[in-house]
C-alpha cells in the first residue's frame, strides 16, 4: 500500500524533525536519505545521570523513570556512591508503583533489559564512563557541574546540576531536542541553525595562480591514472 503521493506532494531538499520516539519516522528517514537530505537517524532514547553521594535520591530516581517510561528508552545512574544507588532504587519502587500501568509496563522493561546502576571508584571516573557511553542525554546531578564540563566530549546535551533536568529540556528549555542517539554523538550534534544551512565553495583564480597550480593538478591526476584530466590543465601552459 502506498501511503506517499507525489502529485500530492512536492518534493522537498531535507528532512527534519525527532524520530527516537517513533520507529516508523526513523525507518522513513533512513529511506530516503541520499534522494534527499536529512538531518539525523536518532534511534531509541537514552540517558545518564553522573550523580555524586549528595545528589536528592527522589530526584534521581524521578528523571531516570522520565526516560525509561519510553519505548525501548535506556536510563543509567553512574554514580560513586553505592548508598545513594541503594536510595535511588528505593524510590523507584516506590514512585513506580503511583504511575500509570502502560507507563510502568515500560519502565520495568527498560530496567528489565537496558537500564540499570553503575558503581565507580571516583566521580572522577563517573564523568569518565558518561563520556564514554556518549548518551543522548547526560546529566550531571552533581555538586558542581560546572567543574567536571570540560572533561565531557561526547554528548547530545549536557543538563547541568539538578534544576537543569532533562524533562525540562524535552519540552521547554532549548534548544532543539532532536538529538544524536546510540553513540554518535561522538560524531553528530544536535539539530541546529548549521543544519538549515547549506555551504557552497567558490573557486575564482587569477591566470598567474591557475598556472601555479597546474603542474601540481598534472602530476596528481597522472597518479591516479586520469589522462584527460591532466591534459586539461596542461593546455593551460601551453
């Protein structure tokens, strides 16, 4: 069955807009790309939480919940304080048991499958393990976030401190919420202003650079075995 109708639809150049809440966008998205532009393939939700001993358990447990409540949605507490892992499992017991049976159908999946605790040596190493995973979301729910930012390379967005939580940023803080997924962040960053834009090179050389240059593009092409190019440019110098 063919749900898109081209004399119905003009064709357009790029494709925005999330899909880690919807598989079939996603897949979409994924078809068409190369035939027209996209943004991003964002796959399934995920988030991290570097917390220290201090962080409010309540609060911890509440923002993890937010993201395992998604389909498929993966939320991990990295923390160096095992008593405040023992405290955040204690309330999302507790704060699961007042949700919604489809929203807690999901979290227990989530915890069942994706998500979970990690105990570190250090906060240090905490930052560390977050940084490694390059989740979409990573949140430092910690004394000082400022202090540990710069040892954070690989994020869709960093939430800084405990009023800064995620749920915020899903809906009202900013910027975009499209974010990188599964990792690449390492290599992708949000939607943003960039992406609406598109970077077209000009060549414009004077006759005494092209000659310059020519012999460097002849012996270049003649490397790769490209006989016309080469003659192209030795024209030039005649």
């Amino acid at each position: 069955m063919a749900f898109w109708h081209p004399e119905s639809i003009d064709r357009v150049d790029k494709i925005f807009g999330p899909s880690s809440r919807n598989t079939f966008v996603m897949l979409a998205k994924k078809q068409v790309y190369g035939v027209v532009g996209i943004d991003a393939l964002p796959g399934p939700t995920e988030t991290v939480i570097v917390a220290d001993g201090e962080a409010n358990p309540a609060w911890v447990a509440a923002d993890l919940l937010a993201q395992a409540e998604h389909t498929t949605g993966t939320a991990i507490l990295v923390t160096p304080s095992r008593a405040l892992a023992v405290k955040v499992g204690q309330a999302i017991e507790s704060q699961v048991a007042a949700l919604p049976e489809a929203s807690a159908t999901e979290i227990r999946d989530s915890f069942t499958h994706r998500s979970g605790a990690v105990i570190t040596g250090s906060l240090a190493e905490a930052v560390a393990v977050g940084d490694a995973f390059a989740p979409e979301h990573l949140c430092l729910s910690v004394r000082e976030p400022w202090a540990w930012l710069d040892g954070i390379r690989h994020a869709g967005g960093v939430f800084m401190g405990e009023h800064s939580y995620e749920v915020l940023g899903d809906y009202c803080a900013g910027p975009s919420h499209v974010m990188p997924t599964g990792g690449t962040a390492r290599f992708t960053p949000p939607c943003n202003v960039m992406d609406f834009m598109r970077v077209m090179n000009v060549i414009a050389l004077d006759e005494s650079t092209a000659r310059g240059l020519a012999p460097v593009a002849i012996k270049l092409a003649e490397a790769e075995g490209l006989s016309a190019h080469a003659a192209a440019a030795r024209l030039r110098l005649k």
